[in-house]
C-alpha cells in the first residue's frame, strides 16, 4: 500500500505512521495502540485491525494466527452527549 493510504481513520494514521512506529520497534497490536490510539476510535478497530495486523506480519515476520489480539475496553453503558453536557456538579447545584 502507498504510505499516504489511510489506515485508522478514527485517528487519522497511514500506513507511512504505522511503519515508523514498527521501525521504532513497536511490534506488537497492543503497543502500536498505546503509542498511536490505532484501533481506540469509533470504530474499535473493527476497520483498522485486520490492515494493522497485516502490516505487522509484513514488517515483522510475525504469523497473523499467532499475534496476540490487543485488548478491548467497551464503554459499559452506552451515554449521549447530552448527558454529558448537561451534566453538574454537586458545588454547581
């Protein structure tokens, strides 16, 4: 893939980005997602995951079967903004 391709587009990351944080020796799902947010957008790395995972394998030798999947942090209970927005705190009231 060119390096301009986009690959998370949650947080704005190529495939040139996601290159030289492997060159850094970033080799790993989980640390690439701490260092870059890759995979912590809207998506939850539904889109971004398989074409990380991917270029991991390429890059690094690594077998895509045997790479450790990062882990997933689900909000637990779905909020609107609003909710958030109007929110007060107790010294408001």
């Amino acid at each position: 893939m060119d390096d301009a391709t986009i690959i998370c587009r949650c947080e704005d990351l190529t495939y040139e980005d996601i290159r030289d944080w492997i060159q850094r020796g970033y080799t790993s799902l989980d640390e690439i997602k701490r260092v870059t947010r890759c995979g912590m957008g809207q998506c939850q790395g539904r889109t971004c995951r398989p074409l990380l995972m991917q270029e991991l394998s390429k890059s690094t030798g690594q077998n895509i079967a045997q790479m450790q999947m990062s882990t997933f942090r689900p909000p637990l209970e779905p909020m609107k903004i609003r909710a958030i927005l109007e929110h007060k705190e107790d010294d408001e009231i």
